[in-house]
C-alpha cells in the first residue's frame, strides 16, 4: 500500500505538466482504493497478486492473469510505465505485448526486473521512494521533475465516514505491521496505554485482518479509552485518520496514508532506512531505533516525543 501512496505525487506533477494527461492504474484488488482518490486516474485495472502466487498454475489463476494481460495491451496506451519495479510487478510486465518502460539493472529494486522492460531509465537508488516515482515518471514523459515539491493531489470524495464515530476528539493508534521487526512490542503499546488513560486522550486502533484485530484487542484491554475497530474498508479508515487528532503509528501503510490527507503523525521505526522509504510531507516525524531494533524504543521515549511534538 505504501508503494502505491508512493505513486501519488508522480501523478499530481505528471498532470502539472501535461494539461490532458488521464491515467489508468493497474493494482491489487486490496489496494484499489488508493488510485481512485486521485482525480487523473480515469479507470483501475484490478490484480490478484496474492491469490495468483498460492494458485500459480490454476486454471482461474492464469485466466484472471490472462484477462489482465488482454486489457493492457487492447488498450493502445501511450505509455505503460512500471512504477513499482519488483518482480511482482515485472512479471506483469514481462507478459505483456506492449512496449513497458521501468528501471534499468542498476536502479530496479529488486533483481533482475529490469529484463521486462523494453525502455529502461537509470534513477539513483539513494533517493526516497517518492522522488524516484517522480524521476521515472518524469523520464519517461520528457520532462524535468522538481524534487522540492511533493504534492499527493487526492481528492477526498471517495472517504467514507464509518457508522460508528466518536463523539469526542481521537487519536489513531496503528499497531500491525507486515513484518514482525516492524512492529512496536504488545507490552510497549499497553504500557503506553495505561499511562495515556489518565489524560484525556482516546486512541483507536484499525485493523486489516482478523490477526491484527485480535493483536490490537489485547493491546487495548488495559485502557478503556483504546477500542479496537473492527476490519473496515479503507475508504473508511481514511476519513478516521484525515480526521484524527493525530497518529501514532508503526511502520505500515496507514502511516503512509496520515502523510497523504496530512495528519500530524510520529512513526516508529527499526530496520527501514527512512531517507528511502519513511513518510514524507508536512507533519510527519520518525522515531528510529538507534540499533535498527524497534523492540529498544522505549515508552517513555515514545511519551516525550509526542509531549515534545505537542500531540498530548
């Protein structure tokens, strides 16, 4: 998800620069809300990355694959451009008739996508993961990027207020990450809670999937101003988080998204080097592990730093 966040400003100074440019975006169906928030792109082409990966050689597998494949190249782009430069997304590209453009072997994030591309592009891989979306992108239309500006360019009319709301001021806690090394301990995030329950501050928790939910109940059991959400869709989740006091997040998706509707947040972080791929905008602040361990950051370093930050 935070790949395709990663993508916005791209799109934003694409549209900048080209007055008529639409845009269509191919994603994983999980994701798919996120291109729909950003007004120059016309139409989503849907991918079942993880479903295909567990089914390889299936029959429905290769047919919805098939199907995908079929509208790229019937479609008559102007430009295909890869965007995320893994093998997950070259693989796509690779299977495609059409013309794509990606990074070259010294650029690719991950080796050796480079050889589905038929027009490559060299992008210094020491530059955040927005500034080199943008690099590419503007390689690829013919003209110059500006590496000052960093402009998402969502439209928020797809946010879509949850049936149950707060009456009172809140703050996002994101406790889930992909990887375990990302993830904030259980008894940090509780220890944090109680002492958070004397002050006048409600934390709600989202969730992804029944495994987060249950992670973020036992975190919140000790405090009754924490209540953990049940698994909402993300259009939901955005409105909470654009609407939020503030986030106090781990280093996940969700923390991208507080940097795309700007939300003051604090991101903890182990192992990611965040000049590359930590939030980036107005209002966003990283707390890194000195030992690349998030398991080290402690809660009363945490508690500063948002007193610090004037989020409590």
């Amino acid at each position: 998800m935070g790949d395709l966040m990663h993508a916005l400003p791209a799109i934003t100074e694409a549209k900048h620069q080209i007055n008529n440019i639409t845009f269509d975006w191919v994603v994983d169906k999980s994701f798919s809300s996120v291109p729909k928030w950003h007004p120059s792109v016309e139409n989503t082409i849907e991918t079942n990355h993880r479903e295909w990966k567990l089914n390889l050689f299936s029959s429905q597998s290769r047919n919805e694959m098939k199907k995908v494949i079929n509208r790229i190249d019937g479609s008559e782009y102007d430009l295909i451009v890869d965007m995320q430069n893994n093998l997950k997304s070259a693989f796509l590209s690779f299977m495609c008739n059409s013309s794509v453009t990606g990074l070259d072997a010294r650029s690719a994030r991950e080796y050796p996508a480079h050889l589905a591309y038929k027009e490559k592009v060299m992008v210094p891989k020491a530059m955040h993961a927005i500034q080199r979306q943008k690099q590419l992108l503007a390689s690829a239309l013919g003209y110059k990027t500006n590496t000052k500006n960093t402009d998402y360019g969502i439209s928020k009319a797809n946010f879509k207020k949850p049936l149950v709301m707060p009456s009172n001021k809140y703050a996002i806690c994101v406790q889930n990450a992909s990887w375990i090394t990302k993830q904030w301990p259980i008894e940090s995030w509780k220890e944090l809670l109680r002492i958070l329950e004397k002050r006048d501050v409600n934390l709600l928790f989202p969730s992804g999937n029944q495994e987060e939910f249950d992670r973020a109940n036992e975190i919140c059991s000790v405090s009754e101003k924490a209540l953990a959400l049940e698994v909402l869709p993300l259009n939901e989740i955005a409105f909470l988080i654009d609407n939020s006091e503030f986030t106090l997040c781990s280093d996940t998706g969700l923390a991208h998204l507080s940097a795309v509707v700007g939300t003051p947040s604090l991101t903890l972080y182990g192992p990611t080097d965040t000049r590359l791929i930590g939030t980036y905008g107005e209002n966003q602040n990283h707390f890194v592990s000195p030992d690349s361990d998030i398991s080290k950051i402690s809660v009363e370093d945490v508690l500063t730093k948002l007193e610090n930050l004037n989020f409590l």
